[in-house]
C-alpha cells in the first residue's frame, strides 16, 4: 500500500464523525471518490424524507480533508479554517457521493472545492468551498 494510501486510511479510521457517517472512500487513479451510505439516522425532515444538512455538510468537509489526506501523506492531518456550504437540492434517502477538487495547496492553506451527489454527477445536491491549514 502506498503512503498516500495509508494516510487516506488512517484518516478514514481516526475521524469519528467519518464513522459516524458511515462515509468510506474508492480510489481509481488519481480520482477519489467517498461514498455515505443511506442510514435512516442521517434524515433531518421525515416528511420529505430528506437528510439532514448537517450530515451532507459535514460529509462534504471530510470529503475535503480525505482528498487533502491523499495528496500531502505527511502524516498531520489538516485543521479546517472556514468552509462554506451550498445546499442546491433536498438529499434524498439513497446513497451520497462526492468529489473534491484541490483548487490551491500552498505552504500552509489549501483551498478545496467539493460536489456532492447522488443519482447523477451532473447534478449536485450541494458543494462546498472550505479553505484548510496544513502541516499542523
């Protein structure tokens, strides 16, 4: 296994909310690719039913610190500083999938773009733009 792998893997295994979620992640190239699980706990409104959206939020963010895991396996994991979330439709009660696109990794900040998903790619049920400290 190579060392971006392992640091993926402990990453996946040392976050709680990552278990929580029941997220885990594939790995095809050099695209990563998490995946949560419907779990009824993760419905926020039963009526619709949809998640919740702090269950979709925080599966995006650690999508983002998955991604950064990947790419810098130095074996600290990012803090986050800010993230925003954009909610663009109702998470329905099926499987949920995201993306990260690594925008900028400086010295010390990383800027992360993230998609969710969940039947279609090309359309999103939200994304999140969240900046991130490295190295600390």
């Amino acid at each position: 296994m190579s060392e971006a792998l392992k640091s993926l893997e402990d990453f996946l295994a040392r976050a709680p909310y990552v278990r929580f979620l029941g997220m885990r992640a594939e790995v095809a190239g050099d695209e990563m690719t998490a995946i949560m699980p419907f779990q009824e706990k993760l419905v926020g409104n039963p009526f619709i039913p949809a998640l919740h959206g702090g269950a979709i939020g925080g599966f995006l963010e650690m999508t983002a610190l998955a991604q950064l895991a990947l790419v810098e396996p130095h074996g600290l994991f990012p803090k986050t500083i800010g993230v925003t979330v954009e909610y663009l439709r109702p998470g329905r009660p099926v499987d949920t999938y995201a993306r990260a696109e690594l925008r900028k990794i400086g010295r010390r900040v990383a800027n992360v773009h993230v998609e969710a998903w969940q039947d279609e790619r090309g359309r999103p049920i939200a994304a999140l733009r969240g900046h991130f400290l490295l190295g600390v």
